[in-house]
C-alpha cells in the first residue's frame, strides 16, 4: 500500500450524476487513503433527486453543480476514471502514459425522467467496479458497499 493518499480523478461528460456518484462514494470508502475529485466535459447542474438519493443512502454530494475538469487534474491523478456508457456516448481516450479505466455505466438522465430505482441501479453498479479498484490497488476499505437487493 502507497504511504501517500492515490489521487483519483473521475471524468464524465456532465458531472452531474454518475462521476460525482462514485467520487463521493470511493472518498467515503477509500477515506484518508484516496484524494478524490471530479469534472465534466460539459458540467450541469446536479439534478436534485441524485442529490436525494445521495442524502437517502447516508453519503452526501458535496456540491450541487458539476464541474468542468481542467488537463492539470488528470495529469496529476494516479488513476483516471471516466464514468462513460460506450454503446451511446463518446466517451473520452487518453494518450498512453495516463492510467485510467472506462466504467460503462449508462447515464441515468438519457430518459427523463429518471426514478430512484434507476438511480440506485446506478449506486449498485458503481460500488462493484469500486470494489474491484479497491481490491486491484491494494485500497483498504472502510465499510463495505451492501450488495443486497435494494
């Protein structure tokens, strides 16, 4: 395990869902072990049942607007995570040298309106793939995201 926290830096087009969903969720798990942030390609406003939804399962949005990432955030990331459905986005590539992984989850505002069923699909896909960073970089974690039916 690093002595120093891994930098993780998830990307999104929107930032308004998924990227502050699973930055929020690993900061949580990851703890004193991970330095989290997010961005947006094209940042919007949070839309307020995610933020519900976030407030509801206990793990709080610390914002309520999306940001636009800047080239010096994933730069200096350990790891870039761009939360992407491929089937129907372009989703960014980067230039070799920077370490990054695609989580291909659908956006859930593609069909508005959006339930909370479909948001919580959404939670429950991204505490998988947190697992698997977690367990793949040796990140301890505290609490484990419940894989129970919801």
């Amino acid at each position: 395990m690093k002595a120093t926290p891994m930098r993780i830096f998830f990307l999104s087009n929107y930032n308004r869902c998924r990227s502050q969903i699973a930055a929020r969720l690993v900061a949580h798990y990851g703890g004193a072990h991970v330095r989290v942030d997010s961005g947006g390609i094209e940042p919007k406003i949070i839309d307020p049942l995610t933020i519900q939804v976030m407030n509801e399962a206990g793990v709080p949005l610390l914002t309520e607007s999306g940001w636009a990432f800047d080239i010096l955030s994933i730069l200096e990331a350990d790891l870039v995570i761009v939360c992407c459905d491929d089937k129907r986005e372009s989703c960014p590539v980067f230039p070799t040298g920077v370490a990054y992984e695609l989580w291909n989850i659908p956006d859930p505002y593609t069909f508005v309106p959006t339930t909370t069923e479909e948001l919580m699909e959404v939670i429950f896909k991204i505490k998988g793939y947190i697992e698997q960073v977690f367990e793949k970089y040796n990140i301890p974690m505290h609490g484990e995201p419940s894989h129970s039916s919801e």
